[in-house]
C-alpha cells in the first residue's frame, strides 16, 4: 500500500509572481521529475486557490522526508530550482525558519 501526504504552502499574492510560478510549473526541468521519481514519490499534483498550495503526493512505502531532504541537498538542479522557487513561494504562518511545504493533518475520511 502506498502513502499519501497532503502539504501546503503560500505564493507571494501578486499576480505577475503566480503566472510566472505556474509557467515554470508547467515546463518542469527533467532533473527536477527524476529527482522526485528516486526519491519514492510515485505521484505529485499541485492544486491552487489565490496564492495558496495544496500538494499531493502518493509515494512508495518506503518514502521519508529526511532520505528525500538528504538526496536534495546533494543534487545541484535541485538546489537551483528550490532557490528560483523561493522567488515566488512564502512560509505559511506558524512555520518556522526556512520551512516552506508544511505537511497538513487529515482531520476527515469517509467510511471506506
């Protein structure tokens, strides 16, 4: 069975700001989709309302955060995207220093 993990995150709320992000969103760079592929996310989806994020991603059962965060911090495409990223992106309230996604809690689920 895999996992699912639900995050959320703000854009700057200025319109020029947002068609930009979404441009980039559209035009991924490769690097950028191998390195979610290896790290076990086998599916991501970004959804958008006003300047605020909502991330799906369902992944093997093997994901974690820090083995994803411990791959990133080593590949240079995806240090340069998460720094052109951040042009764009803003913490949501309540997270702290240099958080950007922040993993939701599911507070619903109908009977299955």
């Amino acid at each position: 069975m895999n996992k699912r993990y639900c995050l959320a995150l703000d854009l700057k709320d200025d319109e020029v700001l947002i068609k930009e992000y979404e441009e980039y969103h559209r035009h991924v760079w490769p690097e950028i989709l191998k390195s979610i592929k290896d790290s076990g996310i086998e599916q991501m989806q970004i959804y958008r309302t006003g300047n605020r994020l909502f991330m799906i991603m369902e992944t093997k059962d093997d994901f974690n955060f820090e083995k994803k965060a411990a791959m990133d911090i080593t590949n240079e495409k995806v240090q340069q995207w998460e720094q052109l990223m951040w042009k764009y992106q803003q913490a949501l309230p309540g997270s702290i220093p240099g958080e950007k996604w922040m993993l939701m809690e599911k507070i619903f689920e109908t009977d299955k």
